[in-house]
C-alpha cells in the first residue's frame, strides 16, 4: 500500500491535535514531522507518537514530505502556504482560509501555479446533520429555500485569538465562516450582499469583537441570518452549537450538528456537561484529504471556498463599520 507522506506545520489552532490523531489511525498515511515554533505545543505529540520535531518549517518543506497540514494563526496561513506550495506540496489549511482577500487570492494562486492542491478545513461538512440537510434539500423534501437562520455560538477562545495581528478579526471572523460555508455548500449559490451589526458585549476590555449578528442575501434570492458570537460562558454545558433552520416552500428543516449527545451530570464539579456521540468530523475531514491526493483527485473543499466563506466575514467588518448593506467581494 502507497502511503501518503505528511508534515504538520503549527499546533496553534486546537484543531491541529484532532487532525494528527485523525491521521495517526491512517494506514495509508506516514506522519514525516511536526513543526511548531512552540515546542511545549507539540511536546506531548513527539514522545507520545515519536515523530521527528522540526524547529523550522522550510526545513520539513525541504523533505520528501507530499503535503502538509497547516493549523497556525490565522495571520501565518498565507506564508506557511506559499512556502509549501513553492516546495511542491499540497495543503489542508485551517479556517478561515486568510484574513484579507489579496491574501487568500495569494494563496490560491501560488498553488495553482505549483500544481499543488489547496484544500480549507471545513469539518462541518462532515457533520451527519448536515450531509443529511444538503441531501433533503436538494431531493426537494422542502421545496425551495427562501433563508436560513444559522448559529455557531461559542466560548470566547482568548490566547491569540484576541490579538488583532494574529486573528485577523474576532468572533465574526472566527465562527462566520463554518456555517457560512455550510450555507453556501447547501443552497448552491454565492453571497451577494451583507448587512451586520459587530461589537464588544460579552467581555469587558477584550478589545476585539466577541458579538455578531449577520444578514445575508445570496444571488439566488435566499436571505440568511448567522449569529457566529463567542456568547458562550465557560461553564455552559457545551463549548459550541452549529444550527440551521431551513425554510423551503414545502417545509422547514431544523439542523443541530451537535445534537447526539449524552448529559453527564457530576456531583464532582457541580456542573452538567455533554458528553459528543455522534459521529465525528474531523476523521473525515482528513479522510477526503488523504483519499484524493492518493487517487489524483481534486479536494472536496477548494480554496475557493474558503475565501468565499470568509469574504462573508470581512465585508461584515465593513458593514458594521458603514452602517449600511455592503456587497461582497471575491477578489
């Protein structure tokens, strides 16, 4: 069996962890080396799986390595991508995609133009609820949609996620773009126009956004709403949601991605928590990476929607900033 050689570039993003256990359970995947310029992010990873520690990424770049998985802050997304890409290796990279469009046109372009794959990580596609909506939607059960209300409430995340320069943005750039990518996979149709209102009300002195409300027309006709705020307190019984309610012509069809879930009531902590049982999506994600490349097939979730996704995000900035409806750009 050909296995598919891989370096991860950056633990920064939690999801960096769920990916490389993903991967591990991979027969046809051999994990090349990790490099993070933050050991204590990876020290566990190395002793625990012993995989080569890297202290400097071009020098993983520089191996036989056939592709790379980025989870850095949003900022780096854009270099770790370009030098992998002038190194001729494919990419999973990490939501969102960028943090400007010239970046992710960048991004897009210098892999293009090195014959390599560029592929966002979108694990909610891969959330049981919400192939199952796309697959009713598009059998008609509901007759055409007219909007979409969707949420992705969360935890304020803190570390980097709050510094401007690492982030690119706060809440409305960080949980925009998961179902805002779940709405566009779905109704099949490009956003064309966004109102929003952004702000600070859940933390004091963050000094980044932690709130969002987003309206959004698509060229079809669909009107959407997403509310993506770090709304979530630390002791809620669960960190995040990922919800849609789908409104057709014929009927409605209410997702909740996190549902199959059990209550774990603890005298303990005195707390109530969720304990996830459904199906998982970030072993998937990885799955659909690993099988196109070894098969020379394209990715499932291009470049392209990855900028798609978060230009819904960037023009909300500057709706908020306005005070009016602003178009959405793409490049």
């Amino acid at each position: 069996m050909r296995k598919l050689r891989i370096g991860m570039i950056s633990f920064a993003h939690s999801h960096g962890n769920s990916y490389l256990r993903e991967l591990m359970k991979l027969n046809e995947v051999e994990l090349v080396g990790i490099y993070d310029p933050v050991y204590d992010r990876v020290a566990s990873h190395i002793e625990a799986y012993g995989i080569p520690y890297y202290d400097d990424h071009l020098e993983l770049l520089a191996t036989d390595i056939e592709a790379v998985v980025i989870c850095s802050e949003n900022a780096e997304h854009g270099r770790y991508t370009a030098d992998a890409a002038r190194a001729g290796k494919h990419v999973l990279c990490e939501k969102p995609l960028g943090v400007s469009l010239e970046q992710m046109q960048g991004m897009i372009d210098i892999c293009r133009m090195n014959q390599v794959q560029l592929m966002t990580a979108f694990p909610c596609r891969y959330l049981a609820a919400a192939r199952d909506a796309k697959t009713a939607v598009a059998e008609g059960a509901i007759g055409d949609v007219l909007a979409i209300k969707g949420t992705n409430k969360g935890r304020m995340p803190g570390r980097w996620f709050i510094d401007p320069a690492l982030s690119g943005g706060g809440a409305v750039l960080d949980h925009t773009v998961h179902v805002m990518d779940l709405m566009n996979w779905i109704v099949q149709s490009e956003p064309e126009e966004v109102y929003a209102e952004v702000g600070e009300l859940f933390h004091d002195n963050l000094g980044i956004d932690d709130a969002g409300m987003i309206h959004v027309k698509f060229r079809n006709g669909v009107i959407g709403t997403l509310d993506p705020s770090w709304s979530r307190p630390n002791g809620y019984i669960h960190g995040a949601d990922v919800t849609m309610e789908l409104i057709g012509t014929k009927g409605v069809i209410s997702m909740d991605g996190f549902a199959q879930a059990n209550e774990i009531y603890s005298s303990e902590s005195g707390k109530t928590s969720l304990s996830f049982w459904g199906d998982g999506m970030d072993g998937p994600l990885v799955q659909d990476f690993v099988r196109a490349l070894l098969k020379g097939e394209n990715v499932p979730i291009s470049g392209e929607d990855g900028l798609k996704s978060t230009a819904v995000a960037l023009a909300s900035y500057e709706s908020a900033k306005l005070g009016r409806p602003v178009k959405v750009n793409f490049v």
